[in-house]
C-alpha cells in the first residue's frame, strides 16, 4: 500500500477485528433480529450477508404503523468448480425449507444461496452446511471467494479433472487461516457453550492483518469451453492442452464487471493476458499476484479497490513486473491459444465412461415449486431415487452425472412428471440467459432482475421466431444494479437496473465472454426493452455476414452505425 494512501473505514474495522471476529459472537446472543454496521460487515468473509425484505418495508402492522426493515440474511455456501453429492444438495435443499424462505439458489460463481434465514437461525445454518462437508466461510469479503471451473464431468478425461483439481487446489491455498469462523459458528457443537480465552492471532501469510483490498475473484477454464467468463475474474487460468493433457496454464489479471456510473473513475473490465506458467509455477505465480494486490491495491476508495483498477492505473508492463519480482523469477509470455468457444452443458451426454449426464435449466438459478413446474420437488425425487453426483454451472443450472443409460427413460419420465423440461424444449435465449436476484432481498438492488428477467425473455423469444433467428446463440444477462453479479457487461445483451424499472441496454459482447458491450439505450423502461431491441435484431437478421453472431454483428458495425443513443 502506498505510504500516502488513508485506510477506509473498512479497512480499521479489519485490522482491528481479531481476525474477522469482531462482535459478532457476542451480537449472535442478543435478541435484536439484525447484527451492527460494522459486525454485519465482518460476517460477510464467514458467507453471509444481512438484508431485508424489501417488498414489505412499508407494509402496515396492526397498529398501522409501517413494519420497517424485516431482517433477515443470505447464506451462501462456497462450492469449488461446483461439485456436490446427491446428500449434499439434498441437505441444502431440507434447509430452504427448515430454516429459510423455502427456496435455494445456484449463483453465478456455481454456489448456492439461502435466502430469508432469521439470525436467530444463522448459526444453525452453517453448522449444518459445514456437518455436510461444505462451507459458507470465505464466500464473500475481501478474500478470494469462491473458485469456477468448467462442471462439465468428462470421464477418463485428464483435462477436465485436471480443471475441477486445480480448482480445489486454488479453495484449498487461498483459504484464510484465521480460526474466527470456527471458533464463532462451529466450537460449541455439542451444544455446551465453550468459554472464550485470550484472543490468539494466526499467521495469515497470504492475507496479512488486513485481508484484501476488495473481492477477489478466480476461475479455470478452456479455450474451447470458457463457460466461466475466465475474463471477468480477477485471475483467470486458461488451460493450454497438448496430447489430452495440461502443459501449463494463460494466466489472466484484472477482469471485473462492477461500476458505479455516477463515477467516471470505475467502469467494466477484461482481464488482461499476463503470462505462461507451468503446473509447477501455477499455485506460486496465483499467490505472487494476490500478493501484489493486497499489498499496492487501493485501501482508501472502495470503489476503485479491485484489481483491475491497480493494472489500470500501472499498466500491464509494470505490473508484470512486480508479480515477477514476488514471485521471484521471470515469467514466460502467454501461450497463443485464447478463448473460442462456450458451452452450457445442458442436455443428455455421453459422459466418457459409458454413462451419461444430464444438464438441467434453472432458470435464474432459484429452486422452487411454482405452478406446473415443481423442480425442487422433482430434484429431491430423481436424488432420492438415483443418489448421482451434481455439478453447478456458472449459467445458474445444474448437472446430474453418472447416469446409466438404462435410467434414461425413467428419468425423462420423472422430469416430464414435474414438468422439468428438457434442453431441446427450450431456446437457446432461455438456456444462455441469467439474473442476479435483485428485489427483494439485495439491499443494493435499484430495481428487478430474476422476476422481470423471465418475461423479458417470454417476448424476446415470440420477436426472435418471428424473425427466424431461433438457431442464434443469443446471451441475455440481467442485473437490478450496475455492480454486474450477473457479468452484464460481455453478453450479446446486458441488461443492468439504472432506476426503478428503468434499464441501461448494452449490446455487442459475446456468450464467449471476450469482449466489453458498449451502450446501446439508457433508461429503457422494462416494458420497452424488447421493442427497443427488435428493430437491432430486424438489421442483424439482414445485414450480417455468414454465421455472425448478434453480438458480434453489433460489435462490427459499432456504436454510431447501429444508432447506439449511449
């Protein structure tokens, strides 16, 4: 950090916590339903956040006074390239019912969510989330968070293991070695309350005393599959193949999607492409560029405190060479390979081993039972039953794996019961499409995302067979605010919350994920999005060239030659 920089409020409240504990141990004890600014700050790094329901601050209580905040918090449980048992996920799904709002969320970063969970429930839900051999610690604060890998489960495949492998490796080294989650949520299990001693620090030799500047984001992907936008996160690992095997990884830096845009300094970014490592230099060169971040990151604006702004600000060159000089060595140059595909590994496939798996669309992630569509009801039925392996994706969904042929007919029938549909009954808009979740439980939403999202693709899909077009990949991602938890800004279509029901739309990214949309329309009201996007798509149809893509149509032609009012 440099010497002239003053630490945010943030920042003291770190340093001074004991290692993330602060009070929250003792706010746990109170009756109040909500924890303090600052205790409510610290539990974020142990995975939750404290909200309220938005849809009833003002709603009138017998006195018919308005009822105020309801508080409740967020609990998510940090999943390494999404991986889960059939228990796991099973347990996950008993607790939505048992102690939250009766829904669980597969999030973008393939991890699930609980929604609505009561303080007074908080600690029992982490113990049963930590007794299934999960957690919830380090899914969100300023530490890394959660690590995506392509979930794709290719047998007898060493790169596709080698992928999800080297995701439990990055969980596993990155973790923070602080014992405040355990002592806080998971010291007492056997119900006796343990006395608290002397506070005794541990060496945090990643971290430091104040953790990092601000989130920090990994992912493993593949040029052909970069399902995990590996140029949205902060360090991205592109695995370089050679004969079935993994040679080394493209080290990507700096890619992040939040903004503010009452604030010229913050804006979208891609990660650059920094370097090549080997297997054996790739932990070491992760950990030299954590460190460079922790150490020269800005600890005075939060706003401008993630990586990319710190690559921004020195350029590429230089901050090359400061990882280098912590990792102490000189790295090679990227290999040539780069992104060129994506998939969202929905559908039945031939899994490498004889077996199959089977993607399966939720949409926005939320399972639920709501009308003729009873996926949560569904899912604990084909678990119960076959007892297979889960993976997460990165587009909200999930994979059954392990599936014998035999079982396929009866597994189609159990969907067909519950009115799961399969992958060939919806649209590619439908399947590529994701929302972050908005109202009525972000505190920082503006306006609806995964409510409005469905319907917006409901008339996007009536105006694309209209048009022909149903064959087009088409990325739609929608976010109540312009902090981009959705990753909004590389989609053919980004729609991001500007006011209250209000959108910015942004064409001309990719489901790829390699290149930044640009404006096209400010301030769209959320009835009016489609029909401002159906004359763009009118031209699309006609003007582009061979198997050009919307977005790459858009990206072509430019801002000023398609009317961008950005």
């Amino acid at each position: 950090m440099s010497d002239t920089q003053k630490l945010s409020k943030v920042e003291l409240l770190k340093e001074s916590s004991q290692q993330l504990r602060g009070t929250l141990a003792e706010e746990l004890l109170n009756d109040r339903p909500e924890f303090s600014d600052d205790a409510a700050t610290l539990l974020k790094h142990h995975g939750s956040y404290l909200q309220d329901d938005r849809d009833t601050r003002r709603a009138k209580g017998e006195d018919g006074k308005a009822k105020g905040k309801q508080y409740s918090c967020m609990v998510r449980t940090a999943i390494p390239g999404g991986r889960l048992t059939a228990q796991q996920l099973l347990a996950e799904l008993d607790l939505c019912e048992l102690l939250a709002n009766g829904t669980l969320r597969i999030t973008s970063r393939q991890g699930l969510q609980l929604h609505g969970v009561l303080k007074s429930n908080l600690k029992a839900s982490l113990r049963e989330i930590n007794r299934i051999k999960l957690t919830t610690f380090a899914a969100c604060g300023d530490v890394n968070r959660n690590v995506m890998a392509c979930p794709a489960p290719f047998r007898n495949d060493a790169v596709r293991a080698g992928l999800q492998e080297m995701a439990a490796q990055l969980a596993l080294h990155f973790r923070p070695k602080t014992t405040s989650y355990f002592d806080i949520w998971l010291k007492d299990e056997d119900g006796v309350e343990q006395e608290v001693g002397e506070f005794q620090p541990v060496d945090e030799p990643i971290y430091g005393p104040r953790y990092l500047p601000r989130k920090f984001k990994m992912g493993v992907g593949l040029p052909e599959d970069n399902c995990v936008d590996l140029y949205t996160q902060d360090l991205g690992l592109l695995a370089i193949v050679e004969n079935g095997q993994i040679i080394g990884w493209n080290v990507l830096a700096g890619g992040g999607m939040g903004r503010t845009p009452s604030a010229e300094k913050t804006s979208p970014a891609l990660a650059k492409r920094l370097c090549f490592a080997t297997p054996e230099q790739v932990i070491a060169v992760c950990e030299a560029i954590v460190k460079v971040q922790r150490d020269f990151g800005n600890r005075e604006d939060r706003k401008r405190a993630r990586l990319k702004y710190l690559i921004a600000d020195w350029g590429v060159a230089k901050f090359r060479e400061t990882v280098e000089q912590y990792f102490g060595g000189p790295l090679a140059d990227p290999h040539p390979a780069d992104v060129t595909g994506v998939d969202d590994h929905l559908g039945w496939h031939e899994q490498g081993d004889g077996r199959l798996f089977l993607g399966i669309n939720v949409e926005n992630g939320r399972i639920k039972d709501e009308g003729s569509l009873r996926l949560k009801a569904g899912l604990r039925a084909i678990l119960g039953r076959f007892g297979m392996e889960v993976r997460l994706t990165a587009l909200q969904s999930l994979i059954l794996c392990d599936i014998d042929p035999a079982d396929r007919e009866e597994i189609e029938r159990m969907m067909s019961e519950y009115g799961i549909l399969r992958a060939d009954q919806l649209s590619l808009l439908r399947r590529y499409a994701i929302a972050c979740p908005a109202f009525p439980t972000c505190g920082l939403s503006i306006t609806e995302s995964e409510r409005a999202l469905p319907g917006v693709i409901d008339q996007l899909e009536v105006e694309v067979a209209k048009l022909g077009l149903q064959t087009s990949k088409l990325a739609v991602h929608m976010t109540g605010c312009p902090n981009g938890c959705a990753r909004p800004y590389t989609p053919d279509v980004g729609l991001v919350g500007k006011a209250v029901g209000k959108y910015t739309v942004f064409v001309g990214g990719n489901p790829e994920g390699t290149r930044l949309a640009f404006i096209y329309r400010d301030m769209v009201p959320l009835e009016e999005i489609v029909p401002a996007l159906v004359p763009l798509l009118q031209r699309y149809r006609v003007e582009r060239e061979g198997s050009e893509s919307f977005g790459d149509f858009c990206a072509r032609r430019g801002p000023e030659a398609i009317g961008a009012a950005g």
